[in-house]
C-alpha cells in the first residue's frame, strides 16, 4: 500500500471590506489569493503522483466547517478521468477544488486557519 499527503495551509486576514489575504505557509508575505499556490500545488505535486487506481481525498477544512471530496483516478471514456460519487466521469478535479473552496470564501474570519490536504491511497 501507498499513501501520500500533502497539505497547504494559510492564516486568512480579512479586512474592513471583507477582502481576505492569505499567509501561506513555506511562503513569505501576504498572498491575495490562495487558489494560485492550492493549483500549483495540485498539478505539479498531486495529479503527477497519481496512478490508475488510486484514490484521491481532498479535505478542505477551517475551525468553521470542513468538507471531502473523494474520488476514485480511472481509466475513463477517452483518457485518465475522476470518478466521484454523484457526478459524471471529469479529466480534472480541480475545478469541482476549486467550487468547494468558493463555497467556503464568504465564511472566512480575521485570523482563520483554511487548510487543503490532499491523500493519495493506492493499494
């Protein structure tokens, strides 16, 4: 069995506009947007480790709520392809990444933890 985590983690500010910044953690300075480096990290570390077969978790999670994504990395229709629960065979599981950290941008506070991890498991 294999099994890889990796995680991006960041401390949100939000100012009196409700405009969040990130402090992403291994990086210096405030970032404007935690979407860039959560890709970064998701084509050029995650999706290059992935193999047929294996399953990939995405937990995204603040002190205030958390949420899964769990899916399945077979060989689909045309190509490689995710297969989640509920929803069509996609090439790409970042975008279905990237509406569930939409989801979670109105609820940041000042000085809230948002954490990504991502596990691979192949058996």
């Amino acid at each position: 069995m294999f099994e890889a985590v990796l995680t991006l983690t960041a401390t949100v500010a939000v100012d009196e506009n409700g405009q969040a910044t990130f402090h992403v953690y291994q990086r210096e300075g405030l970032e404007d947007d935690f979407l860039s480096p959560l890709a970064i990290i998701y084509y050029e570390e995650v999706y290059r480790l992935l193999n047929e077969g294996d399953m990939l978790t995405v937990t995204m999670r603040t002190s205030e709520r958390e949420r899964v994504i769990i899916a399945d990395f077979q060989d689909g229709p045309e190509d490689y392809a995710f297969v989640e629960a509920g929803y069509t065979y996609i090439p790409d599981l970042f975008p279905r990444i990237e509406e569930v950290y939409q989801e979670f941008l109105d609820n940041f506070r000042n000085g809230s933890i948002l954490s990504v991890i991502f596990q691979i498991t192949r058996l």
